[in-house]
C-alpha cells in the first residue's frame, strides 16, 4: 500500500502538470483563433471556456497518461528511486501496478463520459461562437424505418425539431400511401408529425374508381427510437456520437436491416479504443532500464515520447479511418487493439524476468 501511495503519487503529480499545460495550450490556442469571434456576455464566455476545455479532454487526457508515464520513468531512473525500489525486493511488476491502475481507472472515467452529452462539446462550443444553430441543422436527410421512407428537409438535433417531412409508405415495392408535415418534434421515442395529411392510393387502379383519398390528422407517428443526434450523426459527415445514442442507433438500424458500419465504428472509437493507453505503460516499463548508466535517459525520454505519440496518432488515424467508411470497423479497430493488447500482455510476463 505504500507503495502505491508513494509511485501512484508521483505519477498522479507528473499527469495533472502535463493536463494542465495541455489545456491551457489548447483553450489558448482556441481563444486566438475565435479572438473576433468571442460572445458579448460574459456568462457566454465563460460557457466557451467551459466547454472547450471540456473538449479538449478528448485530445489531453490520453495524451497526458501516455506522457506522465515517460516523465515518471525517466525522473525515476535519473534520481535512482527506481533502483532503489528494485533494490530492496519489489518487483517491475509492482512499480508498475500503480501507474496501470491510475491510468486504466481515468480512462474508464473517459470512456464513461462518453456516453454522455460530453461528446458534442465541440459542437457547443461552435454554436456559441457563431451565436446560433445554423451549424446544427442537417439537411435532406432520408431515413428507412420497417416499409416506410421518412424524408426530412431540415432536422436540428439541438432542439429536436425537423421541418417539411415527407413520409413514404410502399407495399411490396408498390408506394401505398404518402404522408406530409411542415414540421415535427421528436417526443417520447417517436417523431411527431403535427398537422399531417395523408394521401392513400390503391394498388390496383380501376377506371371510375377514386384513385385518391385524403385524411388529415393532427398527430402521426414515425421512426422509433430514431434520437436527432443519431439521425444527424450517422446520415451526416458529423464527428461523434455518444455511446448511449451509437448503442440506440445500433438497435433500430439492426431492425431495419441497415447499414450499421459507422455505429459500430462509433463504438468500437470511444467505448474500446481508449484502453490501449494503460496496456502501453507495459512497454514503457519493459523497455525501461533498472539503472540510469544503461541508457542516454535524454534520448531514451525522447524514443518514448515519439512512440507513445505516434501510437496514439495511429489509433486515432485508424478510428477515424473506420468511422467514415474507408476501413471495416473490426479490421481498422478491433485487429489493431487486440494485437496490442497480446504484445502488451507478452511483455508483462516477461517483465520480472529483464534486467
């Protein structure tokens, strides 16, 4: 237990200075870029900082667990605590546990904000500095859901409202009845079409026979479990979903029969991905000599820092690759993760055994 306390603590230290610089670099960056852009109010303002730092997590913390793992190496090494621990029975393996553990738990914490509205802080913070929700509204959106095909003309997720809806109904391939509204809201799992007219016409037509009937009602449901962010996200070029709407998306296209490559992407991104940050810590370790004479800890803290970095950039690259299109999600994301997870997990039986 002291142990932990003692490695966990400098670790914990060395992650909380680089997210702190990693934020104020990023949210600075920002704030130059959207200098002339910035609200009037200051509630606005502070809303902006709020969340882009809270999207700039996104891209920091990863990084800051993959980075206090070298720096804590590295010092370790340089001042000989590393050794010393060595040299008095504790194993490589215990060293570590701290490190693995702290890592894995903020990741898991990640991974759990995922499956909230955290995920479209960016897009929040993009309305904010247009100062409306012309970025939000997706246009021309054609959805399938059981025999029907749901058009919409314009859908903003942000306030759950869908404007000119057309909605198509076939029987075996033949279009039995078409329906339309001005406008809709998306209320209790369904979309709501308000003010509906509903055209009929018979499969067979007869001469003399009306071939037209016409119903008006005032409510007309449509497209269960078919959430506005979910139809933004996975019908338009938008860049994340939160796994609770990827998961829903999942189940209702899964009983239309559609398509499900891009959710499953989603998932596989922000649910599983994630986790590779605390398995890299095994090959840092491993690689890691017992005594400073043994390497050039300068180039040594440099090797580390350019491998973690580009591991990282290649499951991002691959994730990204995977979600629009070019790759299938369990070859661009799956295979790379779990070829990871078998190399980190072969070193860490070894890990004792390295001088």
């Amino acid at each position: 237990m002291r142990l932990f306390r003692f490695v966990g603590w400098y670790y914990f230290k060395y992650f909380l200075i680089v997210l702190l610089a990693l934020e104020l670099f990023f949210v600075g960056i920002d704030s130059l870029k959207y200098a002339d852009k910035m609200p009037d109010s200051a509630n606005m303002i502070i809303l902006f900082f709020t969340y882009d730092i809270l999207f700039a997590l996104n891209y920091t913390l990863p990084i800051s667990l993959l980075l206090a793992m070298v720096l804590f190496y590295i010092t370790f090494i340089k001042s000989n605590q590393y050794t010393a621990l060595l040299s008095i029975g504790f194993s490589k393996c215990q060293i570590l546990s701290p490190i693995f553990l702290i890592s894995l738990f903020f990741t898991a914490v990640y991974v759990g904000l995922n499956a909230t509205p955290f995920v479209y802080m960016e897009e929040k913070t993009q309305n904010l500095i247009y100062k409306d929700n012309s970025l939000s509204v997706s246009e021309h959106l054609l959805v399938k859901y059981n025999d029907d095909y749901v058009y919409f003309d314009k859908i903003n997720p942000l306030l759950q409202k869908a404007q000119n809806i057309k909605v198509f109904r076939l029987k075996d391939k033949t279009l039995e009845s078409y329906a339309e509204a001005k406008e809709a809201f998306f209320e209790d799992k369904y979309w709501i079409l308000h003010d509906t007219t509903i055209y009929e016409m018979p499969l067979k037509f007869e001469l003399g026979a009306n071939a037209l009937s016409t119903t008006r009602l005032k409510t007309f449901k449509t497209l269960k479990n078919f959430r506005p962010k979910v139809l933004d996200t996975i019908y338009q070029n938008k860049p994340a979903v939160s796994i609770t709407d990827a998961l829903l998306s999942l189940h209702a296209l899964v009983r239309q029969n559609a398509d499900t490559k891009k959710v499953r992407s989603f998932l596989y991104v922000f649910a599983i991905l994630p986790f590779f940050v605390p398995f890299l810590s095994v090959l840092i370790a491993y690689f890691s000599p017992s005594l400073a004479r043994y390497e050039n800890l300068a180039l040594l803290g440099l090797k580390f820092i350019i491998i973690t970095l580009v591991v990282w950039g290649l499951f991002f690259a691959l994730g990204k690759f995977s979600i629009s299109g070019i790759l299938i999600p369990e070859i661009g994301v799956l295979s790379p993760f779990f070829v990871f997870l078998s190399l980190s997990l072969w070193y860490f039986k070894k890990l004792n055994k390295r001088l």
